[in-house]
C-alpha cells in the first residue's frame, strides 16, 4: 500500500508542476486546483512513462523517481520566478448551511465513487476488451520497455490490436512498476482516481456558471448515471478518454470566454492526452477543428483562427514519437473499406437512427440527461445565446454525427456496431452535455446567483477579458 501512496504522490507533483506553467493564474479556487492538478498529472505520468519507455526504461520506482524529480526540479524553478500555485481566497463567505447543503448534495458521488472502487478492486479483469485489450498491453509495458517488447510486434497478438494508444496500459503499469509485481486487482486503483479526476474536472466546469449548491447536484446526477458507473471500474479505456475530451473541450470553451492562450494550451495538453488514450482521439482532432472554427465564428473574431494551426502542430508534434513507433508495428485488417460519397448507403440511415436512439433515449443509464438536455435548451432559447454554448452544442452534435457516419459506412452487421458500441461512445460526450446543461441553467437564473467564469476573477487574470 505505501508503494501505492507515493505513486499518487507522483501524480501530485507532476500534475501541480504542469498546473503551475500552464494555468492562466498560479491562484486558483481550491476545487479548479485540485481538478487541474490530478488530470494533469493522469494524463502527465502517462506521456512520461511512453517517453521513459522508449528510452529503455520500463514504469518503475527509478522512473517515478525520476518524473517526480524532474516535476519539482520545474516546480522550484516556476516558484522563483515568483509563480506559487496556491488556492484563491473566496471573496464572498459561505455559510455553514450553505457548506452542509453542498456536502449532503455531494454524498450521492461519493457513493458512486464506493461503487467503482469496489467493482475495480473487487475483481480481477474480467471484462473481454478490459483484460485483452488493456489489460495485456499493461502486462506487456511492466515487464519491457517498448522497443524490446515483444508483444507489440508479435503478428500472433494481432487480433488484441497492438496499434492501439498506451496511455491507460501505462498509467496502470506504474502500478506494476511501484509494487515490484504483476498486479492481478491492485493495479486497477487507477480507475477510481480516473473516475474523481472527471468529477472534479466536471465540477470545475460547471462552477464557471453555477453556485456550489447546483453544480454539486448536477455532479451527483452524473456521478451516479449508470452508464458510467457500469464502465469507470472495469479497466476500459472509455473514462479516461471521457475525462481528457472534456478537458480539452472545457478549455476551448473557457478560451472562447477569455481569449487567454493558456486555456487554449491546456486544451491542447488534453488533446494530446486524448490521442495517447484510444484511437477515437484521432477523430476528436476533427471535432476541435470545427470547435476552435466555430469559436471564431461565435465571437466573430477571424483572427482565432490563425491558432488551428498552432493547435494542431503542437497536438501532432507531442504526439509523434507515438505514430512513428506505431507505424512500425504489424498492421490490422481494414474493417472500413474506403468508398465514395455515391456508395453510402443512406437507406439504412433511419433504422440506424432508431438503433442509436434506442441507448442514447434510455433515461435509466443517463439519469435522464438526453431528455432533460433539449427541454433545457428550448426554455432558455431566448436566453442562451452566448457563444459558449454555441461552441457546446456544435461538440455535441458533431460527436454524433460522426458516429452516425460511421455506423451509415460501416459495412457488414451494422446494427451489432451499434449495439456494442454506443453506449460507451455515447459516454465520451456526456460530460460536455452536462456542461451544456448546467450552461443552459445559468441562463435562467437570476443575476445575483450567477456565476459568470469564476476561472477568471483571480486578481492575477487579465482584466480585460471579453465575456461571452
């Protein structure tokens, strides 16, 4: 258990060091402090065990000892430059009704936070793609480092998909490295902190337009929507990859509000993480694309449109050792045949709708969010015209018309596509449309209890800010 301690101390440093050079403000509100510094450093470590790894390092104690030295080395450096990463005092004191009020609203998270925990260390991997997938690539990263590992360019193991990105394996394999062995359940302890790591980032995002009291209920509606709490323990890669796509998507809306580079460069740390998490980060790319498109269009600022470029040559560049390596491993069959537009078979596109309806309409596994969501919209349609909620709704509606293209291209047995694949595909956008909702909400408040991007009050923030 102590080796288990200082490999979330590793996640600390490193996520406090990352936090302190890419926040817009050393002084930050406690809960944005706590959210950015464990996404960071999730996302953090697991980049560096990829780069330590194709050095001939494989995850272990020498290694964490070396990114937490690194991490501090940057943090001292950061701190003498006279940038200190300390929580923000509130202005307006909190009642202590008003502090039990948002603990008795939190205790449904910590609940679901009980139930993932238990379904992650009370079993070994058991699910199918959780253990073949994610499971032996975490078992092959432990033992050797990526060059010499035989698993990745073995055409045995071609059918476990060699090709797929290494950040949820590696991040699991620290665990491995820590503990000296080969962890059947102990290794899986980083999905409950996955699984806080989104919360908090959820949180934080919500806290930019709503008071404690109706984020921490929005938070504890989502903590326990079954669709998450049945994927965040069982070893996939789904809930991570949610937990970075809504980083990078918070941040260009944040960006959208401030026109401060360094949310747009938050959003590209996560970004990257995205492309190191599953292969659906590659088609997020052209999901930010239109985003970052659609945030120029919104403030009717042409000029934010010379950082796409900027945007996507830094997500590429980070994440090229990655393609490169991968370039060299034995490819898969192509289960998507290249075809043109006259070929698309649109007469199944009515029945995939149904289908697709069918899991995103079941109010049981989203708490009702997918019905809650557009009753929202078309209440506040006269009062929800900000451009950061154009930007939410152009990421939900483009992540489901990608899917939808897919699935209408996607030859063979479609419908079994779909049925094994929406609900977890549906979850990446989840936390965005929890965020579009508690947008929507703060539209019809009164002006006195809105919040209004609490992320820039801090004195050190530039004042001169546009608002959305």
């Amino acid at each position: 258990m102590i080796w288990l301690i200082l490999y979330l101390l590793v996640f600390i440093v490193l996520g406090m060091a990352l936090a302190l050079a890419l926040a817009e403000s050393p002084t930050l509100p406690l809960h944005e402090l706590a959210a950015r510094v464990l996404a960071f450093g999730i996302g953090g470590v697991g980049l560096c065990w990829f780069w330590l790894s194709m050095t001939g390092l494989a995850p272990s104690r020498l290694g964490g000892a070396i990114i937490a030295i690194v991490a501090i080395a940057l943090i001292a450096v950061l701190a003498n430059r006279g940038r200190k990463l300390i929580p923000a005092r509130q202005e307006s004191s909190t009642s202590p009704r008003e502090m039990i009020t948002v603990f008795v609203l939190l205790l449904p998270a910590l609940l679901g936070l009980a139930i993932v925990s238990v379904h992650a260390l009370g079993h070994v991997w058991y699910e199918w793609d959780g253990y073949l997938l994610w499971g032996m690539k975490t078992r092959a990263v432990t033992t050797d480092p990526l060059a010499t590992a035989d698993y990745f360019h073995n055409p045995h193991f071609l059918p476990l998909h060699q090709r797929y990105p290494l950040m949820v394996p590696f991040v699991a394999a620290g665990v491995n490295g820590f503990t000296g062995n080969i962890e059947d359940v102990l290794v899986k302890a980083v999905f409950p902190l996955i699984y806080i790591a989104l919360l908090l980032m959820l949180y934080a995002g919500m806290r930019d337009k709503l008071p404690a009291w109706r984020a921490a209920l929005l938070l504890s509606l989502f903590a326990l929507m079954p669709a998450l709490v049945r994927s965040a323990g069982t070893g996939m890669a789904d809930v991570p990859l949610s937990m970075f796509y809504f980083g990078a998507v918070l941040f260009i809306v944040r960006w959208t509000a401030s026109n401060q580079p360094r949310h747009l460069v938050q959003a590209m740390f996560f970004a990257t993480c995205c492309l190191f998490c599953k292969r659906e980060g590659i088609a997020f790319m052209g999901l930010f694309a239109g985003g970052l498109c659609v945030v120029a269009l919104a403030r009717r600022d042409i000029k934010r449109l010379k950082w796409v470029p900027v945007f996507f040559a830094v997500v590429i560049g980070i994440a090229a050792p990655w393609f490169m390596f991968a370039s060299t491993l034995p490819r898969a069959p192509i289960y998507v045949p290249a075809i043109t537009i006259t070929e698309i078979p649109w007469s199944r596109l009515p029945l995939i709708l149904g289908q697709m309806w069918s899991y995103v309409g079941d109010w049981r596994s989203w708490n009702g969010l997918w019905f809650v969501l557009p009753v929202l919209a078309a209440v506040t349609a006269r009062r929800s015209g900000k451009a950061q909620i154009l930007v939410l709704w152009s990421f939900v509606l483009a992540h489901f018309a990608l899917y939808l293209y897919v699935y209408v291209i996607r030859p063979g047995n479609w419908d079994i596509i779909v049925h094994r694949t929406q609900p977890r595909l549906t979850l990446h956008i989840a936390p965005v449309a929890m965020l579009l909702l508690a947008h929507h909400w703060a539209a019809v408040m009164s002006s006195n209890e809105a919040m209004d991007d609490d992320t820039d009050k801090p004195a050190a923030a530039p004042t001169g800010a546009a608002e959305a």
